[in-house]
C-alpha cells in the first residue's frame, strides 16, 4: 500500500492534528508490508487491523487522546482472549468474519480495504441498524432487550476500554478516587467531564 | 486490631462458641466476650483482617489487569453466584467457590455466599430498617405461618442498643411502618432526587421519597471513620466506615482478651449429650487438614447464615433428635424465604443538564412501604406489601448515541443523561413447602452432605411484584420522566441475599424450632440467631433485626448460665 492511498483511507481523520502518532503508525506499518505493531492474542492479524480501525474510527484523536493511544485495541483482544469462553470467542470471530461479508457484499471489499467514504457509510448503516443497549439496574439490564449486534457491542467494549484507560481515568475524566464527601447538587461547571470512577 | 487470638493455645473447651463470624456471629462473639465467657469462633473460611487483607481497597480499574474482567477458571469458580452480576476481579476472593461447595436447585435458587471471616458483612448492601409491629403481628392477623413469639417492645431496645455501636445513618420520618433508628445524620439526595421526592410526595398521598437508613458512617463513630465516598465498600473499607464484623464486632470482641477465633474450620455437626439433654460442644473439619476436631462449651451460638446454619442442624443428628437438632417440630428447614428483587421502573429526567454531583455515594433513595398498612390503604389483592430502592445519577450508555469519530468522542467525554429508577422489594410469605433438605448424592470437597434447595415465590409474591411495577411506572410518569421502562426480571428467591426461615422463631414447639429468645427450644443451651431464626420477612432488609435478635439472644444467654438454667 503506498503511503498515499494510505493517507486518503484515513482521510476521516485528516487534520494536522491528527498527523501525529496514531497516523505515524499506520504509515509506519505499511512501511513494514503492512504488518501490525502488536501481536494479538486472540485476533489474527486481519481481525486485528479490522477492530483497529473500527475503535480508531469511533474513537479518533482530537485534541484528547484517541482509543488507539491508549491501547484500547489491544486490551480488547487481552480481554476476549482471557475472559471469553470458546463459544464466546467464536461468536465474536464469526461476527468480524459476518461484518467483513456484508463489506464485500455491498462495497466490494473486506472493511480494511475500503476507501474512507465507503468505511464511514458501512458505520453509519451500522449505527442506524443495530439495537441499542437498555438501561442497566445494579449491574444487570432490564426491559426486553433487543439483539445489540456486532457494530453496537464492539463500540460499547471500545468506550468501556477507553474510559477505564489510565490516561483517560486520570486525566481526560474528572478524576477524584477519594471524593471525601458527597455534595449532592455540584455544577456541572464545577466539574467538567464526567466523572471516571 | 492486629494479634488476633488465633486458636494459639489450641484449647478445645470454652464457656461459648460460635459458629460463624458474619454480621450476627460477630454481634454474638462481642456480646458473649463482653460478658466475660471465653468464646470460641469457627470461622470456615479464611482470616480477613480489618484493611490488612483488603487487597483490592484502592485499585482503579487500570490497576487491574483485565478491569474487573472474570477469567474462564474464576467464573467456573463462582459458576452460580456469577449470576448474581455482582462478582468482578475487585471482589471474587470474597465470594465462596461455588465448585468446593456444590447446593442442588430443585428450582432456581441463587444461594450466595461469603465464607471468610466476616462472611457476607463484608459484602452486604448496608441497607438498614427497623421491623414494626406491622411485621411482627402480620403471621397473626393474616395466618400464614405462625405468630412471631416477640413484638416490636421485645426488641425495640436491642435496635437502640446496636444502631448506637455499629453507626446507622438516616433521616426520621416518624412512620409507624417503619419505626426510625438512632441515627446518625443521613446522607443527601441529588438535586434530581429532590425534584422526583417533591413531585411523588406532592401526587401520591402516604407515600415518602427518603434518603436509604445505611450502616455507613456519616461522621466518625466509635473510633472509625466516616464515608469517603469511594463506594468501593464490598472490597473492604479502609476506614471502617461502614459496619462489617471485621471493622466493628469483632474488634471489640477482640479487645476483651476473651476472643479465639479459629478460620478453616468447617462445622460438621452440634454435638448434643442425650444424657445432659443438652449441647455440649461442636465437632469441626479442618478444611486445610481434613483432620477431625471437637470443641466443647457451655452454649452454642449456630450463625453460619440462614442455609449454612439450618443445614449444620440438620446434620447434627442423636439419638433424641433423629430428624436433626431441634427438630421436634418437622419445621426444620422449612419456610424458607427471600425477597423478590429487581423489579420495578428505570426512565430519563430532563431539565438537569447544568447539574451533577461530587462523590459516589453508596446508597439511594427509599420508599417505605404504603400499601396495606392501614383500612385505607389495603389491597384485595395480596397480603403484606414492599418498598423501593433507587436513585437517580448521570450515566446512560454512551455507546448508544448514533454517531462516532471526533465529535461523537468529544460529546461523550461529557457526563451522561439523568437517570433514575426505583426497584421493589416484595415480602415473602413462609410456605411449608419452601423447603431445604440435607442431600447425600452430592457431596462437598470435604465429603459432607450439601443442600437442596426447593423453593419459589408463589401467587402472593407474584401480584405484590405486578403492584411493585405498575406503582413504579405510574411514579415515574407523575414525576414527569421520560422514556419509562417497567421491568420485573423474575428473579427466583435468592438473589435478594435475604434468606430468611428454615428453622423459625415461635410460640409453640409443636410447629416451631426456637423459642423468643432464639433457644432450640428442646436444647436450650443452643441459640441461633441469623436468618434461620426468622419467622416472617417483612418487606425491609433484615440485618439489623438479626442484630438486635442477636446482642438480646446473646445476653439472656449470659443471664441464664449465671442462673445455671443452661
């Protein structure tokens, strides 16, 4: 892949902000025949280079870090390799593999190969058909809740892996791990982001 | 509170044992000690000393590994308790293995344990309501099971006397439904919480939005800390502020020179002299030697929570009880009963935007319970009645707003939509046939028999639980929330953590197992005074009734060893 092309595929992010590490690495792996910088435990490469580019697109860099500073690709493979069942594991593998058919059904392509446009169509369609998550009751979620799909858990496992970042939980949210007291009605410009813990 | 006495002198004769150091065992070992008796506590699991063995207290999530994520072995660790959702990387050391410990469900039941010194106060909910006589007169005026041996004056003064050492904040409202405890100063509702209270009190005559009566500490007390507000309590807390028996009871046991505490030590049985007519000790299993033991004392306190306590005297077999100790009355292990959980309603609140809160607060709301508390607010269709837990906070689920990349990322950097729920609490009646049985096929790792457990919620528990969600939507609506969700996830008994009968309180010891001060009524030298002992289960948390039972147990016992009528 030359670095040009590579440049307009993730154009979505194109910015000078952005030309910096997150972009860096790409450049520099398809310096290196493409290959990932991490070597996954779970995912195989493809997968990998898939889900990467799904949280980055999500989770880009602005003038905060972006999922993929802070590793949450990786975590996430860490996590499905670690805490996931067989069945588990191969639902999530038959998921990428079911997400990358649609790809080449209506685009010509596995979604790693796709130009920007057609990336940003494929996860606006995504977002526009999957289920969404009903609200949760001590930890477990209530009401009929419908199939959330592919695009929906991997983004809410995207953000999870993000916000429960160090960087992120220390220094992009408000971080206070011993509030020492409860002030019931704070002003949320008193407070600024949401808090972490 | 270092340089526990851990069965150092390896005495095997002492004025009292108890077994178990949960939430009542603990309240027995201090009273006992207290009182001057030598007391023995069998712990089956092992020693968790006050912030020393707290190992997860102060990690952030990036601080573990896989952030609260259970590994394939821990989950086949905990493969039932896993059900409950509240088992994560912080807490599993916590929970007891499911797989050394095996229960049989004859219908669902979720049968959650702590087997650590401690036990399950290291994990409870904190929740704290004095029963009234609207509980305690209930079997009676209704008929279902039998009348309670005891009315609120029996133990008004034992609530007084342990609020006042373990620390129980909230707010007095003067309901006769739900008597008010010494309290410390509550904790606040969020501004949010505030609006719903006034909207709810304002359309809804006899119903009262309160801040949740907790054992947490809202200033310092007896020496402990007050709430940082970390909410990180089931890991243990660093500065006591909420009751456990690690941070409180035990402690001050400890503190008498009376206390040996002995971990690993799995109760096999009561053992009870058919001559004496009494009980003259307990027999244990070392769970690390497998060596058999036997201790001796004067009396017996059996606290190994509801089940483990029920079982133990099932097990406990002579030639005078053939059917289990106590077991005079066939009621041995039956009358098992639970909260109905999870049910009720969730929605949005707009209009709060600008507005947030500092700290996490580990408590919500509370609504007492209003239906079937007078003529005027009774139902045709059930008996007894619930109240709500809720909250309101900022969260909802980023992942579901329809958009991404730096915008999307940007938004969600920001806090969340308001969100409050409420969640009922339903009583159970005690139905005979909610029953546990001792089962021989399936044994434990250290060859015991294990329980079976069969029991359900029936057509009471089901109409209170149609009432709980239909009030809960129509509350929510009033209070002007949006997009309401009503919801009854149809827990089976269990998850509530509630369990409560199986060897009951009563008048009589033709239909009861222990008399109204907690004695086996046919041995009166053994007491049990945690959940088992329950006759009834009221729709409020049971904790500080087991407390109160427990210290007022406790010192009659003293009493009548001095009288030598034990």
């Amino acid at each position: 892949m030359d670095r040009r092309k590579a440049l307009q595929k993730t154009g979505l992010f194109a910015g000078a902000t952005l030309m910096m590490p997150t972009m860096l690495s790409i450049l520099q792996s398809c310096n290196e025949e493409n290959r990932l910088h991490w070597t996954p435990e779970f995912f195989t490469e493809d997968e990998a280079k898939t889900v990467s580019l799904l949280v980055d697109m999500i989770l880009p860099r602005t003038d905060t870090p972006g999922a993929l500073d802070v590793k949450s690709d990786i975590f996430m493979d860490k996590v499905i390799a670690r805490t996931y069942d067989a069945e588990g594991q191969e639902h999530m593998r038959s998921e990428i593999a079911a997400f990358n058919a649609k790809c080449e059904e209506q685009y010509g392509a596995a979604f790693i190969d796709l130009d920007e446009s057609d990336r940003i169509a494929v996860l606006q369609e995504a977002e526009a058909n999957s289920g969404k998550f009903n609200p949760g009751v001590w930890g477990t979620s209530v009401g009929e809740q419908e199939p959330i799909g592919f695009y929906r858990g991997l983004k809410s496992m995207a953000i999870w892996a993000y916000f429960t970042s160090e960087e992120i939980g220390e220094n992009v949210l408000s971080y206070d791990p011993i509030p020492g007291n409860y002030e019931p009605c704070r002003p949320v410009s008193e407070v600024g982001n949401r808090w972490s813990l | 509170m270092a340089n526990f006495n851990i069965d150092a002198k390896k005495d095997v004769t002492y004025d009292a044992i108890v077994i178990g150091s949960g939430i009542s065992g603990g309240w027995a070992a201090k009273e006992l000690c207290e009182k001057g008796l030598k007391t023995l506590v069998l712990e089956r699991g092992k020693i968790v000393e006050h912030v020393v063995d707290y190992t997860t207290m102060n990690l952030d999530p990036w601080d573990m590994e896989l952030r609260g994520g259970l590994t394939p072995e821990q989950k086949k660790k905990h493969y039932k308790a896993i059900r409950s959702g509240w088992i994560g990387t912080d807490t599993e050391h916590f929970w007891a293995d499911d797989a050394a410990n095996p229960y049989t469900e004859e219908k669902p039941f979720l049968w959650l344990r702590g087997h650590q010194m401690g036990g399950k106060s290291l994990l409870w909910g904190k929740q704290t309501y004095r029963w009234s006589d609207l509980d305690f007169e209930a079997n009676a005026k209704d008929g279902h099971g039998v009348d309670w041996p005891i009315r609120y004056k029996d133990i008004e003064p034992w609530y007084t006397y342990v609020e006042k050492f373990a620390g129980i904040s909230g707010e007095a409202l003067g309901l006769p439904q739900l008597p008010d405890s010494h309290f410390l100063p509550p904790m606040e509702l969020n501004c949010v919480e505030k609006h719903i209270k006034s909207r709810i009190e304002e359309q809804f005559k006899g119903r009262n939005m309160t801040i949740g009566r907790v054992a947490h500490l809202t200033q310092p007390h007896n020496g402990r800390g007050q709430c940082q507000y970390r909410n990180r309590c089931s890991r243990g807390c660093p500065y006591g502020a909420y009751f456990s028996s690690n941070a409180t009871t035990l402690p001050a046991a400890n503190a008498t020179g009376n206390l040996t505490i002995r971990p690993y030590s799995i109760v096999q049985s009561v053992i009870y002299d058919d001559k004496k007519g009494k009980a003259t000790g307990v027999r244990i299993i070392d769970a690390e030697t497998n060596e058999d033991i036997e201790y001796s004392a004067k009396i017996i306190f059996v606290n190994a929570s509801a089940l483990s306590t029920t079982q133990i005297l099932m097990n406990s077999k002579s030639n005078r009880f053939e059917n289990g100790l106590g077991n005079d009355s066939g009621e041995l292990g039956h009358n098992l009963m639970d909260h109905t959980y999870r049910v009720g309603a969730i929605g949005k609140v707009e209009g709060f935007d600008d507005k947030y809160y500092k700290g996490r607060r580990p408590n919500g709301i509370y609504i007492p319970r209003y239906v079937n508390i007078d003529e005027a607010s009774k139902s045709d269709k059930f008996v007894r009645g619930f109240g709500y837990q809720g909250g309101a906070h900022r969260g909802g689920n980023p992942a579901n707003v329809e958009s991404f990349g730096a915008e999307f990322k940007n938004s969600i950097l920001k806090p969340g939509p308001w969100e409050f729920f409420i969640t009922g609490f339903a009583e159970c009646l005690p139905y005979h046939e909610n029953k546990i049985t001792l089962n021989h096929e399936v044994l434990d790792k250290w060859g015991q028999p294990t329980l079976t457990i069969d029991a359900e919620f029936k057509e009471n528990e089901k109409a209170l639980n149609k009432q709980i969600q239909e009030d809960a939507v129509e509350m929510l609506e009033a209070a002007g929330l949006k997009d309401i969700i009503g919801f009854d996830k149809e827990h089976p008994p269990g998850y509530g953590v509630h369990e409560m009968g199986t060897a009951r309180m009563g008048r009589d010891p033709k239909t009861s197992v222990l008399n109204g001060f907690n004695q086996v009524h046919a041995a009166k030298n053994v007491f049990v005074t945690d959940g088992a002992c329950m006759t009834s289960s009221s729709c409020v948390n049971p904790s500080l009734t087991y407390m109160a039972l427990t210290a007022r147990a406790a010192n009659h016992a003293v009493s009548e060893l001095k009288k030598q009528n034990l």
